[in-house]
C-alpha cells in the first residue's frame, strides 16, 4: 500500500512539539504511529508546499534522532501532485476534513487509479463544516472514503450534521445508509511506552513540586472557551482544602490567550486559593510523562463543544493516574465511574438560538464560550470526588490500575492496525458510488478571470527578445528565482527558449511549434507559463499583431 498525505492536514509548526493543542498533538502522535507500527504501506507520501520544505525537513530529522523509522517517509513538493495522481498507484489519501477532504474527492477524479479518501475529524462544533460538508457530498463520495471519528459521542453529532448536508442532494440519498457508509470509528491512541507509571518522587523532584503532598492536576489547553471553565474547580477546590490542607492544584499547559495564567491566579486569589495554585504553561510534548507521575489525581472537567475525545484524560490513564471527568462527549467512553475514577454529571439546555446565529458570523470562539457557559456540572458530586480520592491512596492506587489497564487497549499499535485494515478494506468498494460526482467545486482561475489582464497570449502574439533577453544569452544576465519556482520552472525549457527566439520575432505559435522538436510531448500551459514569465521579467516581448 502507498498512503498520500497533504501536509496541510498535520501542520508544519508540529515538528516543535511546544505545547498542548489537542488535534496537533493527536496528528503528530498519529503520524509517529503510523511510521512506527504500519506493516502493509510501503511508503507515505507526504506532498508539502514549497513555504514548508524546510519545516518539513527539520522534523524528518528529529524524527530520525528520536529513533522512528523514516525510510518511507517521502517528502514530495505539492507541486508533483497533480501528475502523481494521473501516473501513480496510491490506495488512500489521508487528509483534512471538509473542505480539504472534497477536495480530494475532486482530484481523485483526475486520477488514473481511483483511492480512498480518509480523513480523520476531530472538532466539528464550527459553523463552517455544515456547508463544507455539503459541497463534499457533490464531490463523488464512495463506499471507500470515510470520515473517521475517535468516539461514539462524535459519531452520533456527525451524523446528525450529515443529514442536514445530505438535503441539499437530489434525489436525498438513505440517511441511515449514508452514514452507515460513510462513518467509522476509530478512537485515537496512546503510546503505553511513552506514557507509563513512573517514581512519583523522583519526577516531583524533576518539577520541583512538593515531595510528601497530595497533587491535583489539570493538563491541557488553558481556554474558558476551548476547554473547561476552571472556576467551578476553584471552588471545589476550596472546599476540599478544609478537610485537606495539604493538597495542591496545578494547572499545566498552553494558554489560550497568551495571558489567560495571570487572569486564572486572579480568579484564584479572589476564590481564596492563589496560595495552593500552580501554574505550568509551555509544555514540551516529551516533558508530559514526568508532569502526570507527579500528580495523584487527574482532573478535567470539558464544557467544551470543541471536545470530542479527551487525549489528556487517556494519557493520564495510561500514566495510572484516577481521573475526575465531566460526563460529557467522549470522556464518558474513556472514564468508567466507579472504576478508574468518577465522572460530574453535568446539565444543558436548548438555549443556543442566538448562538446559532452568532455563529453565522464565523466568531466561532465567541459562541463556542458562550455556549460552554451555560453547559453546568453537578458541583456537589465534584467536591465528594476530589475528597473520597484525595482521603484514600488504596482507592487511587486501584483505580489508576484499572485505568492503565484500559489505556493498553488504546495503544497506538492496535489504532493503527485498523487504520491498516481500513485502508486496505477501502480498496474493494472504490467503484461504489454513495452519492453523485460533480467537478463544479474545481477552481477555473483563467475562465473566471480572463477579463482582468489587458491581453491574452494566442497563437499570432509575437514574442521578441528584449535587451534584456539577449543580455541573458550572452551570460551577461542572469535568472533570478524565487526558492518555490525551482518546483514550477523548468530551467532547460528556459534554455531552449534562447534558441528557440533566436531568430526574432515569431509568434507564439510558431515558437511552440519550434519547442516541441525538442519537447515534443512538452504541453502547451506549460511552454505558455514560462514565456508569460519570461516576459513579466523582462526577457522577451509580448505584442498583439495589429501593434507590431
């Protein structure tokens, strides 16, 4: 199996590893995995934009010294993809969801052999993804492509979003069929060697934290609006300090705002904890392992719409850690209550209409907090948890037994190989169609826009070498080029040009004509782009006939 990739779906900033952004660290532990434990793909290609190149080189090599194989790791110049897909043989691409993963829908129909087109979700609360959606619908959706979601919870939100994008298709296609075709579930994992129990006096001592008390962690985005509304915590947090003095909090992990730690000590000193609060932002990815073994509870407590699975709450798992989780989304899949920890009950309501709206507005931060807001938690049941954990290091030490337990069927090497049977399982359903294919997504740029320009190359436009050309054939000039045109432009074509308008004028006929003696499967766009600009820096001459 050959697997594509478009490096737009993992992110070049990845390769920094700063940080806890749940989709970039869920892509970059993903990608490890599959470099790790596939055993039927041959080769990932990767296609990277020239802007990229060189981010995606430097994280090939830390890959490398990080001791991940990286003999199929191929990494190709986007600019290869369109005649990779009309001469080569891939199984799957694996990239963004809508709009990317239409897209690809679109260019495979470009292909000579058709692939399956995989996308991974992770959160599909923003507004935009309904109309991207339907507009992938129209793109030619087969049995082989799948939307991949990490958690029932998902699943289900998915496809009620389906059957809003399915209306706008005539006929409208079997709902349950579509999403029976076109859904699958496979949950994202976690790397058991990586994430393990550790001496927790040891890594207190790494972190500088206090050695003989009890620790109460949070890691993850520090966001109101992304992640968790952290006062209801506070506040438990303070009850809990009466019974247990010496128990600390800390909160780790990026801030979103730059800043949000200041306000979060505020919120914290007007609550009356600031005192028993430590806050930890920047985290390098390898730092992550240590900073769990510190803790003896995990805690989290999402609001968020944005949350679809809980990567945290399973690291925290596979580091033997209990867990404290609201019952929300795909948390309630990865905590069982009672046994590797507790889940807060928590209340909503159906009052997002003016959120909707808000939505429209592509403020999708803006309604995703307001919306978290009025999501509540069963502060009661907060507080016993916290309490009846922080009281009992034999109920800790079992429950974070069960849950490491549990983490070790999430392992990346059991995900992958499903992402491996799925891959090749996609192969026998290529040419079953689910809903009807439609190109009208595909960019024309020169039919749309042929007005703007003053002229348009045609077969009689005469081309003439300027000064500045003949400077050039003499040596006495030469080509500069921007580092992404060395993916574009063909430097012998150009050479060819200087024999080619040798004998000058001619028109641009009679000069394509004169290329392909040497070229002669050259195609035309291509000699058109490199005399077009040769001539927008000032090498050759553009004129109309009636202006010679």
């Amino acid at each position: 199996m050959r697997i594509g990739l478009i490096s737009t779906y993992w992110s070049s900033d990845l390769r920094f590893q700063m940080g806890v952004h749940g989709a970039k660290v869920a892509g970059v532990e993903m990608f490890r995995a599959f470099l790790r434990y596939s055993k039927q793909v041959e080769a990932f290609e990767m296609f990277v934009p020239p802007s990229q190149e060189s981010a995606w080189l430097h994280f090939r090599e830390r890959l490398h010294k990080e001791g991940v194989p990286i003999e199929r790791f191929h990494l190709r110049p986007i600019t290869e993809l369109p005649n990779a897909i009309r001469k080569e043989t891939f199984t799957a691409f694996h990239c963004n969801p809508p709009p990317e993963w239409g897209n690809m829908l679109l260019l495979r129909q470009h292909a000579r052999h058709p692939f399956a087109c995989i996308a991974t979700l992770h959160s599909i609360s923003y507004a935009f993804l309904l109309p991207y959606l339907a507009v992938a619908l129209h793109c030619g959706v087969t049995e082989a492509d799948k939307l991949i979601c990490s958690s029932i919870a998902q699943k289900k939100a998915l496809s009620h979003l389906l059957a809003r994008a399915a209306q706008i298709l005539s006929p409208p296609p079997n709902l349950a069929t579509l999403e029976e075709k076109l859904i699958a579930r496979i949950p994202l994992g976690v790397d058991n060697e990586r994430f393990r129990p550790m001496d927790k006096r040891l890594c207190r001592r790494l972190w500088h934290l206090p050695e003989e008390d009890l620790l109460v962690l949070y890691l993850g985005r520090l966001s109101v609006a992304t992640k968790m509304d952290f006062l209801p915590l506070f506040r438990a947090f303070r009850e809990t300090l009466k019974a247990f003095p010496n128990a600390w909090l800390i909160l780790a992990g990026q801030e979103q705002p730059i800043g949000f730690a200041q306000q979060l000590q505020h919120f914290a000193d007007e609550v009356g904890i600031r005192d028993k609060l430590i806050t930890l932002t920047d985290i390098p990815q390898e730092a992550k392992p240590a900073l769990y073994n510190c803790a003896d509870i995990f805690v989290s407590l999402s609001d968020s719409l944005q949350e679809n699975f809980g990567l945290t709450v399973l690291e925290a798992m596979a580091c033997g850690l209990p867990v404290i989780a609201s019952d929300w989304d795909g948390y309630r899949e990865l905590v069982v209550d009672g046994e590797t920890g507790f889940l807060v009950p928590t209340w909503w309501g159906q009052c997002d209409a003016p959120f909707n709206l808000i939505a429209l507005a592509g403020a999708w931060e803006t309604e995703h907090f307001y919306l978290a807001q009025c999501v509540a938690l069963d502060w009661e049941k907060l507080e016993n948890a916290l309490q009846t954990l922080l009281a009992d290091s034999e109920l800790r030490r079992e429950m974070g037994h069960q849950g490491r337990l549990k983490a070790e069927a999430y392992d990346w090497q059991n995900i992958v190989s499903r992402y491996e049977q799925l891959w090749q399982e996609s192969t026998r359903f290529l040419f079953n169609p689910v809903t009807p294919a439609s190109n009208f997504a595909v960019p024309q740029f020169f039919e749309t826009f042929r007005h703007y320009p003053s002229h348009i190359l045609q077969e009689d436009t005469q081309v003439m070498l300027t000064s500045l050309g003949v400077a050039l054939s003499e040596g006495k000039e030469w080509l500069l080029l921007y580092d992404e045109l060395r993916f574009v432009l063909d430097e012998g074509l150009l050479e060819l040009f200087k024999d080619a308008l040798s004998e000058s004028p001619c028109s641009f006929g009679t000069l394509l004509r004169r290329i392909r003696t040497y070229r002669p499967d050259c195609p035309r766009l291509w000699v058109e782009y490199h005399i077009l600009w040769l001539a927008k820096q000032g090498f050759v001459a553009l004129r109309q006939r009636s202006e010679r």
